[in-house]
C-alpha cells in the first residue's frame, strides 16, 4: 500500500514540472503597465486605498485605513485620509476611532503623526478634535500641542495642549482647560469651569482641575488652586469633590441662616445620590465659613484651623458643625445691637432644616465679646452652651459653666454656671467651683456673695438669695452718698437671706435676717434698705441698733461711748442727720435707759456725736438711780439737760421719794432737778422714808 502511494505522489510531482515547464516556455513577456507618476519621489512604494492590520502577541491591536500611503527607504510612511479602528480588549469595552487627513509612521512603526482635522471618537459618545497629534509607541500616549477640543454627554471642553492615555483612559487640557457641563433634562447640574489644567480618568471615575481652578454653578461659584472631582459609577454626576489650595466656595443669594461663604486652604465636598445638592463639608487650614444674615446686613462668621459641617436637604443650611484646635464665632454690630465674639477651643453645633443651626457647645478657654456704642462686656468659663435664634440670627441664650467669669463695663461676676439672657440683659449666677464656693459680684460700689445671684446689666440691679448673702458696701469715690450716721472711710458690710441692690434707683433692699456692721456700730432686723443717693438708712421688723458716739464731758475731755436701741422700726434721715426709733421704742446709753412710743437721735454735722435727743408718748428715763415718766423728752447734749413735760411728769428715786409736776427739768452738769406745776397739777413730793 504504501509503494502505491509513493508512486501516484511521485508521478503527479513530475507531471506537474512538466506542465510548468510548458507554460513558461510557450508564454510571451507581458507588455509593461504605463508609468504612474510619483507624488513624492523619496517614496519607495505608494499605494491607494489599503489598511494595515497592527498585531500584539498574536491578537490585534488596531487597523490603519487610508486613502494613500508613500512608504520610504527607511521604512517611514505617510498616510492620507486617514481612518484608525482601535477595539478595546475583552467584552465591553470601548472602541475607538482616530481619523485625519494625514499621519506620519515613524521607522518600525514607533511613532505616529497625524495633521488636519483629527478626531478622537469612543464608542461611549467621546469625542475629541484637534488639528495636530503624535503617539508614541514608547509610552502609548496621543498628544496634541495646539487648541483641541472634547465632548461627551453633557460635556464639553477645550483647551491648549491635550494627551490621551489610551491604556489608562486618561485624557488631559495641558493648559487654558475651559469645561462646560450641560445642565440636565430637569435643568439642574450645569456647571463651567476654569483652570489651567484639566484630566478626566474614566477606569477610576474621577476628574481632575490644576491651577487656578474656577467653577460657576447657578448661583455658586468654587475657587481653588487645585480640584479632583470623584464620579458616580454611571460617570452621570459627581460624588465627592476634593479641593486643594486657596479654596472658596460662594453663593450668590443665600437664604437667612444658609452657606454664604466657605474658604480655608482645603476643602473635601460630598453631595447627595443625585449630585445636585452638597451634604457634607470639611474645610482644613485657615477654614472660615459666613452664614447669611438678613437681607443688607453682614453675615455670621465662624473661623478655625479645622470646620466639618453638615448640611440639610437644601445643600445649604447647615444641620451641623464641629470645629477643633481654635474656634471663633462672629456677629457683627447692625444697628443698635451690639457685635458678639465667641472664642474656644472647640465648637460643637446642632440644628434643624428649617432653622438652621439653633444651639452651639463651645468648650476649652471660651472667651465671650459684646461691644457696642455703650456696652463692653466680656467673659471667660470652661464651656458655653449658647442658644441661637434661627439662622444663627443672634445668640438668645449663653450658659456658662465652671469657673464663670462676667465682666460688664466695672462690675464683674463670678460663679460655677452663669446663665446670660441676651434679649432681656439678665445673668443668672448659680453653683460653687473649688476655690469659689459661692457666686460673687462687685463693682466699686458694692460686692455681693450669694447662693444665687441675678443681675439686670442695664442697672445694674443685683438680687441675691442665700443663707446668708453678703454684702460689702464701700465708701463712695464720686456719686452716691454713705449715711452720716456711718463712717464715711470704712465698707459697711451687710448679711441677709435676700438682697435687692438697684444701681439707678441707688437703693439696697435686704431681707430676712438681715444684719449690718462697721466696726462698732450695727443693725439687725427683718429688713434693712440703704438709700445711696441721699444717705438714708431704715430697718423695719424687730430692729436692734448698737452705735458708738464721742461725747464731750464738761472737761472738754472726748470719749467714745456705745448706745443700744431697740424698735420696731428704725430709719436715719441724712438730711436732718435723724435716728427715728418708732414703736415700743428703747435706748440704752449714757443719757440712760429710755423707753418711749418713739425716740428721735439728732447727730452733728460730723455724724460721729449726739446733738439732741426727742422722745415721745409713754416716756420713761431711768438714770442716776432715777425713773422719770412723761409725755415728752427733751435732751440736749450741749447743756447735758433733759426737758420732760406730761401730764403729769413723775419723777422717783432710789429712796423712794416721787415727784409729780407738768415739766422736769433736769440739768446733769449739777445735777439739779427742777420740777414746775400748773393749775392743774400741783406740785407735791410723797414718801421718802427708805433712805432715811
């Protein structure tokens, strides 16, 4: 069989030589095709209408469609009408499509031109256009030195300069980038944007902007020196947008309370699911942000190292925001209201959609700033809460915590919490610290220790509750007046369970047990009340007095002498320098112990010594051994003389001899008493018979 085979091979082998041979020698040269003049003669080939098929590890790469091809001795082409087919690997991907009017293959295909009217297309809508373009085989990038342009979808750009990564799909504006994106079928979504450089990186879904960076959206514009913008999945919007360098996002008319303007050294945005409205901010490195205020007024401003804030629905009002490393808060002066300055070291705020942000935590080092034409104010504490009118308008409350310090124009308070009303100019202080057991307010005037202290700052007024509260009093420099009755160089300190100091109304209200001091000299009763305008003093309840006048004795010789009075009511009177003792009166002193309906001290113009003595109805004197009854006393210190006049004066002593007149006159330098009668009561003297 297989010499059978060998055979019929063998014999068709040599009749198929034969029959070649036959052929080439019965055929006749052909006639030569008439010449076809050369367009370049340095070409070694030219060709019309062909394409060549570029493979890579046996799979293809692309196909170069032309019109006309020059090939040269170095192996160099040029190609016209140009048409390159590049089909992306794998299932899904992208075809591409470069066409121009002419391309220029460098030796051993390592390089490309292309001239005239070039155009990049992708099968997912891309399109580019230029008028020059290279690729080189060594990095596998297309790039155009001059004016190209691009679209797809909803955007368009143009520049100076464009590279096309085709392995990375990554296309770039070297430089002049201007991007404009097209709004969306609902009108929302356009933007235009600015830069010097621009970069889309479709396979990592992301777009990136380079120098001096500038978007205009409808009614926002965002600045920076750099920007990458990170795209949904679909490539339909943007989800998040990193800004870099100088960044700046403002809005043209915000609402009241909503962004104004955000600006720091970076910047990360995140928007919602439609890339329409912006949920999420955090400004680094010199942030500052400004909420809007009322139209034709400035805006609220708050400043930090770091601000991440977050945001409503809207895009724009913001639900909440944090501050850290150094924080301040700023409400301009508009008006008649006064500028505010919170500082802190952090700021944590809440609000709500439709009213913004409504209350802020400020903690570390706060310090709080009011200023106006006729306010200074200033505090310091631990922390702040601060309660905010809606879009952040005004501050409605402040509560201050842990070592509160308030200081308003010269008075200053101290406590644990301080609660500070802004619209009705009140602070509450409440709470003890280590070292500050209790709220304390002064100024010149007066300080004030309390459980509880409420101040109006427009008096001041101050109310004071406690067990007991402690006043200071000190003596007035300039306006208001010390009683006489008082020393005018010493404080008069005051203890009471309630405390009313009105600062307009120069008036000082002290109730339930209430106590004064100053060295010697003292009251207690139910309720004291100091009139620092005119000097007055009156105590109402059970009152007790203990004061201390020089008294001059017939000698000249000068001594200080102590009185303790007694009443129901007690009132000083700086005009006519008058002690007022009223309802079941008593002095104890060194005119003696006298009970009367009411006993009037009159002081000398220096305050410190007795002029005279009154006392009326139901009169008693007891001295020298003495007791002597009446309607009416008269004593005078001048002459040491008492005057008593009743009907009928009765005068009794210690050996128990009475004598009843209408007047008594009694005379203590010598000790003379001088009893006068009337037709209606004779003068007569009974008994006497103990000292005998």
């Amino acid at each position: 069989m297989r010499k059978y085979v060998r055979w019929i091979v063998g014999a068709f082998v040599i009749g198929f030589a034969i029959f070649v041979s036959r052929q080439l020698k019965e055929r006749t040269p052909p006639a030569a095709p008439p010449a076809v003049p050369r367009t370049d003669p340095g070409a070694v080939v030219e060709s019309t209408k062909g394409n060549v098929l570029r493979f890579n590890s046996s799979k293809e790469s692309f196909t170069v469609y032309y019109d006309r091809q020059l090939t040269y001795e170095d192996g160099s082409m040029k190609l016209f009408g140009l048409r390159i087919i590049a089909p992306e690997r794998g299932s899904g991907g992208r075809t591409f499509e470069v066409n121009a009017k002419e391309g220029h293959v460098g030796a051993k295909e390592s390089n490309f031109t292309l001239d005239g009217n070039v155009e990049l297309k992708a099968s997912d809508g891309l399109l580019a256009k230029t008028e020059h373009a290279t690729y080189a085989e060594s990095d596998g990038i297309v790039r155009t030195p001059g004016p190209a342009n691009f679209t797809r979808g909803r955007v368009s750009g143009d520049g100076t300069g464009m590279t096309y990564d085709k392995a990375n799909d990554v296309l770039w504006l070297n430089a002049d980038a201007h991007v404009r994106i097209a709004a969306d079928a609902k009108g929302a979504g356009g933007a235009d944007v600015r830069s010097g450089l621009a970069g889309f990186a479709r396979k990592e879904k992301y777009v990136k902007f380079e120098q001096s960076v500038k978007v205009e959206r409808p009614g926002q514009r965002i600045e920076a020196d750099n920007a990458v913008g990170f795209l949904s999945d679909d490539e339909d919007h943007i989800k998040a947008v990193e800004l870099r360098g100088h960044s700046r996002i403002t809005t043209a008319k915000p609402a009241v309370g909503a962004l104004e303007s955000l600006t720091g050294r970076d910047m990360n945005l995140t928007y919602s699911a439609d890339g329409q409205s912006l949920e999420h901010v955090t400004i680094a490195g010199q942030a500052e942000i400004r909420l809007a205020g009322e139209p034709g007024k400035q805006g609220r401003q708050i400043t930090g190292p770091v601000i991440d804030i977050a945001l409503a629905p809207d895009g724009s009002t913001p639900l909440a925001l944090t501050a850290n490393n150094g924080v301040v808060l700023t409400f301009p002066a508009e008006g008649d209201a006064p500028g505010r300055i919170i500082t802190a070291a952090t700021l944590e705020a809440k609000g709500e959609p439709d009213k913004g942000l409504t209350r802020a935590m400020f903690a570390g080092g706060v310090d709080f700033r009011e200023r106006g034409p006729k306010l200074d104010r200033h505090a310091t504490s631990a922390t702040l809460d601060v309660g905010l009118k809606p879009g952040l308008s005004t501050i409605e409350n402040a509560r201050f915590r842990q070592k509160v310090k308030f200081i308003d124009g010269d008075m200053t308070g101290l406590s644990a919490t301080a609660v500070y009303d802004v619209d009705k100019g009140t602070l509450a202080l409440s709470g003890s610290d280590p070292g500050a057991e209790a709220p304390h307010v002064d100024n010149p005037r007066v300080s004030v220790d309390g459980v509880t202290i409420d101040v109006t700052l427009s008096g001041p007024r101050v109310q004071a509750a406690g067990t007991p509260v402690k006043s200071v009093l000190q003596p007035p420099k300039e306006d208001g007046k010390m009683p006489t009755m008082l020393k005018k160089d010493q404080p008069v300190t005051v203890l009471a369970n309630t405390l009313d100091y009105d600062s307009v109304a120069s008036r000082s209200v002290y109730k339930g047990g209430a106590r004064l001091f100053q060295g010697d000299t003292s009251i207690k009763a139910d309720e004291i009340v100091l009139d620092d305008k005119n000097g007055d003093l009156s105590a109402v309840g059970p009152v007790t007095t203990t004061t201390t006048l020089e008294q001059t004795d017939p000698n000249g010789k000068k001594d200080r002498v102590r009185s303790i009075g007694t009443a129901k009511d007690f009132a000083y009177e700086d005009s006519t320098r008058r002690l007022t003792y009223t309802g079941d009166a008593h002095m104890n002193g060194p005119q003696g112990d006298m009970s009367a309906a009411k006993i009037e001290l009159y002081l000398k113009p220096s305050g410190d010594e007795l002029e005279r003595a009154e006392a009326y109805e139901k009169l008693k004197l007891r001295e020298q051994n003495r007791t002597t009854t009446g309607g009416r006393l008269t004593y005078t210190t001048a002459d040491e003389k008492y005057l008593i006049t009743g009907l009928p004066v009765e005068i009794a002593d210690q050996c128990g001899r009475k004598t009843t007149g209408k007047t008594l006159t009694f005379t203590k330098a010598t000790d003379t008493i001088v009893v006068d009668g009337s037709d209606q009561i004779r003068t007569q003297t009974k008994g006497g018979g103990k000292c005998q």
